[in-house]
C-alpha cells in the first residue's frame, strides 16, 4: 500500500509537532518542510533524516510530489499559504485557527471547491476520550433538554510567550487570545450547541504588554436556545489551572475538565452511570515552558487519510472550521461595544 506524502509548512512549535507525527505514522511519508527561519527549517531537517527543506512555499510547492500539505504558520498566514498550496493542486490541512475572519475562511473554501481539493482543519480535541464520552451521551439525548453551558480556559503565558515571537499578541497577526487559546473550545460549543447568535463580552489586558486581550468573559446566546458563558485568561499565575465545559441538562450535569479537556471532573446523569475503568491518557502537547491543548495530532492524521481515500470517518473540513471562526468574530464584535470605566 502506498504511503500519504505529506509536506509541512511552518517549523515552530507546532509544525515539530505535526513533523514527529507524520514520521512516526507507517502509512504516511514526510517529502519537505518549510519555513522562512533556515535555523529551524535546517535543524528539523538534520533530525528527520536530511528532509528536503525549502526557505520558500512556492518553490516547495514547484518541486515536490505530495498528497498533502500541513499549514502549522502563524495565524495572520493560514489563507494565504492555503490558497497558494490549493492553487497548485494539493489537498490542505490547516492549523487552528483556520484563519483570522469569516472572510478569509469563504475564501480558503471557495478555492478548495474550484480545484477539487480537501481544505481540512485541525481540532484535535473532538479525538479526546472525554469528548468523545460526552458527545455520545449528547448525541443519545441521555441529557434531555440542554438548559446551559460553562466553558473556563483559565492558563498562564508567561511574558516570554510572547516577546520571544514576533507574531502573538499582536491584532493583526494573532487576532486574540479565543484565536489561539479557545479555538478548539468554542469549536466543541458550537459543533454540540449551534452557532453563536448573540453576545455581551468584555475584555481586558491587565497581566502582559500586548495589543490583545488576556482576559475576558462573555455570555452567550446559541442558535439552538440554550445560554452559556465563556471565560477566558492568560493571567492565570505560574501556570495552567483549568480547562473545561461544564454541561447542564435537564437529566444530568457533566463537566469535562482538568487543564485541557483531558479529565471527567463530574459526571452525574439519569440513568446512564460513567463506566468504572476508562483509559483517558489524553495529554496535553508539551512546549517547554508552557502546554496547549490536546496531543491527538497523531488521530487526525490517520482520520485524514482515511478521508482522503473516500472512508466515512470524522474530519472538520473547512465548512465546519468556518463556524468557530464565525463565532470568535461575533464574540470580538460584541467586547467592542462594552468600556470598561476605571
């Protein structure tokens, strides 16, 4: 059986990530990488037996055979290098967020229809064994009537996050911590609850000298009826404290919680128990000094190429990355009409 032969563009923090796991998956084969840092792209390389490693997306994209391509860049280049890799006639894959507006995202879907292609986006966490518990009892009405949800992302970045990166904290190339700390949350809330239809936010930037927030609390409105609230920081002192949905319905009340989605911290529904025993293993990607979100890179690249080969299996694909997307902008939308008075 052939291999999957994947190429990624992007050699920081998240790009090693999708590296290691495309080389340790045994159907798939890693044929470039790229990234503008030659000391990054060359080190990667040197790791990964001498891959080919190019300085420019377009002359990867010109000289290489490849099934698909990973975009791991910063957030502000997600359409771009999509579009370019799309354009060329290669399936994409991207990183969250999909990018940095609805616009943005129209278009990366609008080019993948126009050349045939896959546009898939990564969020991982729909993999973790709490969600997944959750979603079944969801999915089976084992809950009834929804009546709200809490959703807490309470972590630290220390200052070094982001002066050390010439990218975050900035509007124009990050966009806002939802972006990057909430991406895969708010993608759970409107995958189980619908889109987002109104807002009251506030933010503020009180612990880091950046140009966006590092905390913020809204309450939401969802299409579907139910009300919720999101809380979100990057002041958390010394390091991560929680992160979590906490579900309330009228048959029971769930939370999925510990730092990262990763724990059932509460589970207390009618008639349908939590079985005694589970394997949760569900870790968090480690970067040194600090830890996102879920390591279950691994499941989405073989989801992926189970996709690719026409199996019915789970994958966001870009209509569906859209929406949290959508929901991140009506949430920012809304914080700007809200002062707060000192």
């Amino acid at each position: 059986m052939s291999k999957t032969k994947i190429a990624i563009i992007g050699c920081g923090s998240i790009g090693n990530r999708h590296v290691a796991v495309v080389d340790a998956n045994v159907n798939t084969e890693l044929v470039a990488i790229c990234d503008i840092d030659k000391k990054a792209g060359r080190t990667l390389s040197a790791k990964y037996d001498n891959v080919p490693y190019f300085e420019s997306l377009e002359s990867m994209l010109n000289d290489i055979e490849a099934d698909i391509i990973h975009v791991c860049t910063p957030h502000h280049l997600h359409c771009k290098m999509a579009i370019l890799a799309l354009e060329k006639k290669f399936n994409v894959l991207v990183e969250k967020p999909m990018a940095l507006s609805v616009i943005d995202c129209r278009k990366m879907i609008d080019k993948a229809t126009e050349v045939n292609r896959k546009l898939y986006v990564v969020m991982q966490n729909r993999y973790n064994v709490p969600v997944k518990l959750v979603d079944d009892a969801l999915s089976e009405n084992h809950l009834g009537k929804i009546l709200m949800v809490k959703c807490d992302i309470l972590w630290n970045r220390h200052d070094a996050y982001y002066s050390d990166s010439p990218w975050r904290g900035k509007i124009k190339t990050e966009g806002g911590a939802l972006y990057t700390q909430a991406s895969h949350f708010i993608d759970l809330l409107v995958f189980w609850f619908g889109n987002i239809s109104g807002a009251q936010v506030i933010t503020d930037t009180l612990t880091h000298t950046i140009e966006i927030e590092d905390c913020g609390i809204a309450s939401l409105g969802f299409s579907s009826g139910i009300i919720g609230s999101i809380n979100w920081t990057t002041s958390v002192y010394n390091k991560n404290y929680e992160g979590s949905v906490t579900i309330i319905g009228e048959k029971g009340t769930v939370k999925i919680g510990g730092k990262y989605l990763n724990k059932i911290d509460y589970w207390d529904v009618k008639d349908y128990p939590l079985e005694e025993g589970i394997d949760f293993d569900d870790k968090p990607n480690s970067y040194g000094k600090y830890q996102g979100t879920s390591s279950n890179h691994d499941k989405v690249v073989t989801q992926m190429i189970k996709h690719l080969k026409g199996e019915n299996v789970d994958m966001v694909e870009g209509e569906e990355g859209l929406k949290s997307i959508a929901a991140i902008e009506l949430i920012y939308d809304q914080a700007k009409t809200t002062k707060i008075q000192r």
